[in-house]
C-alpha cells in the first residue's frame, strides 16, 4: 500500500505542477485581452482550470491523509508539515481571492456589449490577488516536488528552513510585481498587447540563464563537496551513541580532526582490529585454498561465461565444516587486477577475519595471500564472497556456499543439497553453473535439506517446492523453532538471504522451482524420471508468525542499553561528484552515514524504517538481530534471527542485538549497487581502531 499511495503522491504532484505553470500562465495574460468578449471567454476557462488544480491538490492531502491515517509518523510528517501547507494554502487562495473575481468579471462582462477593454477592467484582470495565488500554486508544487525528491530525512525544520525561505520570498515577489503591474494596467489609456513570441522566448531564456548562473555556484559546489576523499577512514561517519553513554572527550574519533588530516583522538583504551583475530596458533582441523582467478567457465546449457572464479569453477568450492572447528582459508590472488577479499556472510568471525578491505584488512592484490583462521561456532548455512569492489566480484562469480554442520552426526541418509541461485551476466540466472533443470534420484523416505542462498542484486529470487510437503527449518543460518508444515507456499529471498528447507521424499517426484515457471529448479523423484508437476497457486511465506515461540536472551520488552534509528529513503543529489538518485541511510550516503557507537555488552536495539520506493536487505556484519517487531506487529512465532533482513518499502522492523563481537562493523544494504552508491554505514565498538583505509589513492575499495 506505501508504494502505491507514495506513486499515486508522486504524479499527482507533478501534474499539479503541470496544470499549475499553465494556470498561472493563463491567469497572468488575462489583462492582454483586448476585447470584452475575449476577457469574458478566458475567464471562465481560467474558472475550471481553478477546479483543475484544485482536483491534483485534493490527490495530493488525500494521499498524505491515507499515510496519517494507516502508517506511522515517520513515513508522513514531512510531507504533512511541508506538502500540505505548500499546495494547501495556496489553493485556498485561489478559492477565495481568484475566484470570486475571476467570477465578477465573467458576470460583469456578461452584461457589456464586445468592445475595447477599458482600464478598470483592466486594473481588476490584472490584479495580484486574482493573479499571484495561481502562480503562488505553481511555485508551491515546485517547492513540493523538490522536497519529494529530496525528502528532509530525519526532518528537522531547520533542513527545510532554505527551501522554505526561498519559497517565501519569491512569494513575496511575485505579489508585488502583479500588484505594480495591475497599477499599470489601470492607468494606461489604451488596450495591453502581449508581447510576441519570440520576443517572450527570449526572455524567458534571459530568466533561464540568469537562474542557471545564479545557481551554478550552488550546483558546483555541491558536487565538489560530495567527492570522497583520496584516503578515508572507514570509521568516519557521524556518531550516533543511541542515548547510551558519550564517552570523555567525545568519543572514539575527532571527526573535524579527521577531516583536516590530523590524527584523531581516541579512547584512553583503544584496540586495532589486527588485534581481533581468531586463534593464530594450533593446527586447524579443516584448510582450505581458495586462488582467485580469470577463467571462462561453461553452464550447463552450453553457455559460456567470463568469470572471476575461486580455484577456476563458479560458484566457488563449497566449505563444509563441523561446528567448533579451527578453520584455516589461504586465499591467493592470481590475477584479479582490482584485488580480492573474502567475507564470510552471516558467519559471526573475530573482526580481524571478517574480509572487508579497507576495514580488517587490505585487499589481496595479484600474487599476494593471506590467510583467514576462526572457529566454526555456528552451525547453518553461509556464504563467502570478495568484499572488495563487491558488487562486481560477486556479479562475476567471487562467491561460494559455507555449510557449518553440527557437531553430532546427521541421518546417514540425509540428502543435503545447495542451491545457490546466481544471475550470470549474459547468461541468465542458474543454480551454481546449472542453468537448465537439474534432474536428481531421491529414493523415497529420504530425509532432504535444501539449503537455500539468492546472491543477486535486486531481485527478489521466488522458490517454490511442488509435490510434497515441507518446513523452512532455518533462516540465515539459525534453525526455527517447531516449523509448522507447508504447502502451496513460495519462498522469496533477497541477495544475501538463505532459508534451509526440509522435507521428507515422498513417492513421487518433487521440483523446486526457481523464479517462474519450469526453466529452472531441481527436479527429484525416486528414478529421477517424470514429468515436472503443475504449478498451483501460491502464498507468500510469512515468517513472523511461523513456528512456535521459545525462550530468547532478551525480548521487545528487555531494557536497552542503545537504541537506533536507520531510516531508509531516496534523495536526488550528488555522490562522488555524480547527480543521480540514491538509496540513504538516515538522509545521508557513506561517509556522512551516521555511525552507531556501542560498549561491548551492550543491548542494542535499532528500529529500521523504510520510506523508499524499493526493497533494502540490510546486512549487519558480525552479528545476527533478533527480530522483535513487524511494521508495529510483535513476532509470534518462532525466534527469527537474521543478518540480512529484508525490508520492504512502507515497512518497520525493530532488532535487537547483543554488542559481543567488538570490531569496525560494516552494516549496509546487499543490494551491492545501492551500498557501491553509499548505502553502507558502521557499528563501532567504542576503543576499537583500524589502521586500514579506503579511498582512490589506496587499493581499498570494499563496495
């Protein structure tokens, strides 16, 4: 519904700014008029075009009523603060300045015979109370429309305060030039005649270059102000204490300091994330080598893709492990010129290990290694990928399951099977480098796990499972608590989200269909022969009510230590000297994203609202939310844990999370274009520094 009514909002202030300008157009040439006859004609056209504009502004209150009534604050107070009075207030006196004249006119010249008009007509045609407020209407649509695309997120008044400003006064300027002009008008002995064509043509491009100097100045030095710096560190941003402690001096970091090139102050005790690592010594029970490198690969289909590969397959190797082992990943970079990393998604690693360049570490460039060493605590299914220019490297193939077992032996007969969904850039989309359907011989009475991961960019991947009955036994890697039993269900996941699903091989055959219709999926029956079932209707998975409660360390009603606001929206600006629209984390791109500041031991609670017009699965590094709250709704169900949580437009989520992993923490949307555009910001432990940074005069580019 948001999206819809936020849409609806949209044109409707567009086609008030449309039907305005032309309104405020007409009203403004209503002295030129040099006959009675013509005068009276125009001013019963310039009567419904008052009806007119009068309908596009009902549009517009109407949404932001239907907002009030049906959403909560945060999605309408600027627009009931800002858009109501702008188009509200202007309307009103078109209803009780323009028309009733405009309607005295049209009944005065009723009554006269066509001839000259004389200068009392004149004078009352051109008046600025019967004039201005149509234009004053269009100035406000326009006021309204930038703020539609440059909302005030958090609104301040005090971010409004230019705009609004800007607006008064031209208000005021507009009224006193129809107000001199109508004097004018009055004293001329002879009829007004509009200039020709050309002659307004020229002026108004006069006005428009006039206006384009006036503001170049403003235009350039936005842009030059939204360049990244050559060096960065990632632990700038504003900082955000969430109502917890503020500590002496400030805090952490001096971000004027900072952004002059001075060393920055920190805490009286400070740690570098170097220092956060996982066990350095003992042998390890599992090693793995992972070289990245250039390869063309072959789908199943026949296809041909132009890949980065991890040891030259796409995806890369699967990592299984069993929970509390000592894992030791050597990574290599043959040939990947830009360099490469690996995170390890929704694996809560020591900060030191989690694999983003120009936060734990530097990027691997060609011929170098390094190597990643941590426990296995968590028992579910991950994934890895570079973290270094991300939405690249995992757009062409840096990326693999990492499957944690538990440490107590599973069914001997357990099929445990992954399907990693990828679209591969000229290829289409495949489960790993099968983009056909894959056919598989499961012997009836066997227990499966389908282990679910979607790596792409804006696309919602959909899953359904046809011909049997089934359980989402986990999300993002930690399992549900008395899944209830399924069917008819699709499953949708964002990049980043994973849902292992569970069901027990009936007798006949079983396909998981990926996307829509048969083209692609996995197909099982117990000869691997048959025909791939018909697909019925379905409904979308709800996790909220899903399961069955259980015991938590902490709940919605818990005392919190820290508590944060991440507001997701859109804003026209610039990013990097580039004028383009992007996805923002509390009205700001990275690195003017707040940065919310913690204490180890803290009870962290972050309400995430999103404003925008899309989807943003935010993934918080280092730490798994609990989900406490839906749009206002509390979680009944199971436990829902995530580290990517996928937040609709027009929807809330309040997460809570235990502060017990210190590091530099990146927490940012997976939908790699947005957070290569700025849509990333940090959770930093109060005391923790990193020597690393990001910028075009390093090798680091995390995004």
């Amino acid at each position: 519904m948001y999206g819809i009514v936020v849409s609806i909002e949209l044109a409707a202030v567009l086609l008030l700014l449309i039907l305005s300008w032309i309104a405020g157009g007409k009203a403004s040439k209503l002295v030129f008029h040099g006959s009675i006859d013509r005068l009276r004609i125009r001013s019963r056209k310039l009567l419904w075009w008052a009806a007119y504009v009068s309908a596009a502004v009902c549009a517009v209150v109407s949404c932001v009523a239907l907002l009030a009534v049906r959403m909560e604050p945060i999605f309408w107070i600027d627009r009931a603060a800002l858009h109501i009075p702008l188009v509200g207030v202007p309307v009103l006196f078109v209803w009780f300045s323009s028309v009733p004249k405009l309607m005295n006119l049209y009944k005065d010249t009723k009554k006269e015979a066509d001839g000259p008009v004389n200068g009392t007509l004149r004078s009352r045609a051109s008046q600025a109370s019967l004039v201005a407020p149509f234009q004053l209407l269009a100035l406000g649509a326009l006021t309204t429309f930038y703020f539609v695309l440059v909302p005030p997120v958090p609104f301040e008044w005090l971010n409004v305060a230019i705009p609004v400003s800007l607006f008064a006064i031209l208000c005021f300027a507009l009224w006193t030039l129809h107000r001199r002009r109508s004097e004018r008008a009055g004293r001329s002995d002879t009829a007004l005649k509009l200039r020709s064509w050309p002659v307004r043509a020229l002026r108004n491009v006069g006005v428009l270059v006039i206006a384009s100097a006036v503001a170049a100045p403003f235009f350039i030095s936005a842009m030059n102000a939204s360049r990244l710096p050559e060096e960065l560190d990632m632990g700038t941003g504003v900082a955000d204490y969430g109502g917890g402690v503020i500590p002496a001096g400030g805090g952490h970091l001096d971000h004027t300091a900072h952004a002059a090139g001075k060393p920055a102050a920190t805490s009286a005790s400070t740690v570098s994330v170097t220092q956060l690592t996982g066990p350095r010594t003992g042998k390890p029970d599992r090693q793995y080598t992972l070289t990245a490198e250039k390869k063309t690969v072959r789908l199943s289909s026949g296809k041909e893709v132009d890949a980065w590969t991890y040891n030259g397959q796409i995806p890369g190797p699967e990592l299984r492990m069993k929970e509390g082992e000592l894992v030791e990943v050597t990574l290599i970079n043959k040939d990947i010129e830009d360099g490469v990393t690996i995170h390890w998604h929704g694996l809560d690693v020591p900060n030191a290990e989690d694999g983003v360049a120009g936060a734990t570490q530097n990027a691997v460039m060609p011929g170098e290694t390094y190597t990643y060493r941590f426990l296995a605590e968590q028992v579910g299914t991950f994934w890895y990928h570079s973290h270094q220019h991300s939405k690249e490297a995992v757009q062409k193939g840096l990326f693999g399951a990492l499957i944690v077992e538990p440490r107590q032996p599973q069914a001997k007969d357990l099929k445990d099977i992954t399907v990693l969904t990828h679209m591969w850039r000229g290829a289409g989309f495949a489960i790993g480098s099968s983009d056909t359907v894959e056919r598989m011989t499961v012997a009836a009475g066997t227990p499966v796990r389908l282990r679910l991961i979607n790596t792409d960019d804006w696309v919602r991947q959909t899953y359904t499972l046809i011909g049997t009955e089934y359980q989402v036994a986990a999300i993002d890697g930690t399992d549900l608590n008395k899944p209830g039993t399924l069917r008819y269900t699709r499953l949708g996941l964002l990049t980043g989200g994973r849902y292992d699903v569970t069901f027990t091989m009936p007798d006949g055959p079983v396909f998981l269909s990926v996307g829509e219709g048969k083209k692609l999926g996995l197909f099982m029956s117990p000869d691997g022969s048959g025909d791939l079932p018909s697909s019925p209707p379905t409904v979308p998975f709800e996790p909220q009510h899903y399961g069955s409660p259980a015991p938590t360390p902490f709940d919605a009603d818990s005392r919190f230590d820290r508590e944060f606001t991440m507001i997701l929206d859109n804003k026209l600006g610039f990013y990097n000297g580039v004028f383009s629209s992007y996805d923002t984390i509390n009205g700001a791109v990275f690195p003017n994203t707040p940065m919310f500041v913690v204490r180890e031991g803290d009870l962290v609670k972050t309400t995430i609202v999103n404003r925008g017009s899309v989807d943003h699965p935010m993934h918080l590094h280092g730490h798994h939310m609990l989900v406490l709250s839906r749009s206002g709704e509390r979680v009944s169900g199971s436990p829902w844990w995530s580290d990517t949580l996928d937040v609709a437009p027009g929807e809330t989520y309040e997460v809570a999370f235990r502060a017990d992993n210190p590091g530099i923490w990146m927490d940012h949307c997976h939908n790699l274009q947005h957070a290569a555009a700025g849509m990333t910001m940090h959770l930093m432990y109060e005391g923790v520094t990193t020597p690393f940074t990001v910028g075009s005069a390093t090798s680091n580019h995390p995004e």
